[in-house]
C-alpha cells in the first residue's frame, strides 16, 4: 500500500500529512548551503520523521532527515544509519526512503550474528513493526 504525502503550512514550519496514518514528519529547519564552485545550492531542509511510516511499520523516536534538492529531483537521508531515497518530488524521495529503511530492517533481522543484532537494536530504537508491541 502506497501512502500519499499533502504538505499543510503550519507558522514557523511545514507539517507533512500523510493520508495513510498521523503526522509523518516535521520540518524544523531550512539551511542554505553553498556548493563546493561557490554557487548556491536549493535550500536544505532537515526534517524529523515520526509517526506512521508505511503500512506496518511506525517510528517510535523522531529520525532526522536531510531533504536536498536538485535538477535531478529530490534526495531523502539520514546520518543516523547512512540511507537514503530519491524520487523526482519530495513525496516521492521520502517514499523511497521509507522502503529503504524498511527494507533494511528485514536485511538485519534476518540475520544472527553479534555485529548486526547490535545494529538492529540501535534501528529498533527508532523503527518497529507495528505488529509488534512497540
């Protein structure tokens, strides 16, 4: 199941509403940056995560994300576990994203070895499935 992203202007920020679930995001920062030639880049835009997710799954603590912008359209990612998404609008780099954590999730919870349990609970910290008691 596909969720729709609507941007709603809140004073002092932009809310993301997803259609499929409560508030999925909150924008709390605009940052200009400035590209190595010197020319300015589109605005960066850091962004919590939280709330539902996708169908099954649901943040439990807010995930800072980075959207940046350009001709080739939008990137979604975290320095927290190093993912990203694309996506030639913003809804659809953050659905990206969505997939991609998700599916990294399924990656180390299939596996049993120290190393990744380690990493799987660091991301259980901040994504469940909502199948399970959170």
């Amino acid at each position: 199941m596909e969720t729709s992203f609507s941007i709603n202007t809140v004073p002092g920020s932009l809310l993301l509403e997803s259609t499929g679930s409560d508030r999925n995001s909150f924008e709390i920062d605009a940052i200009n940056s400035t590209g190595y030639d010197g020319y300015a880049s589109k605005p960066r835009r850091e962004v919590y995560l939280y709330g539902g997710l996708v169908a099954g799954w649901k943040i439990r603590t807010p995930l800072l994300l980075t959207i940046d912008e350009d001709s080739g359209g939008s990137y979604v990612s975290d320095n927290e576990f190093h993912i990203y998404g694309y996506g030639k609008t913003k809804p659809e780099a953050l659905q990206d994203y969505a997939n991609s954590i998700t599916e990294y999730y399924q990656i180390l919870a299939a596996r049993d070895d120290g190393p990744t349990r380690a990493l799987l609970a660091r991301l259980q910290f901040f994504l469940t499935p909502t199948s399970y008691p959170i």
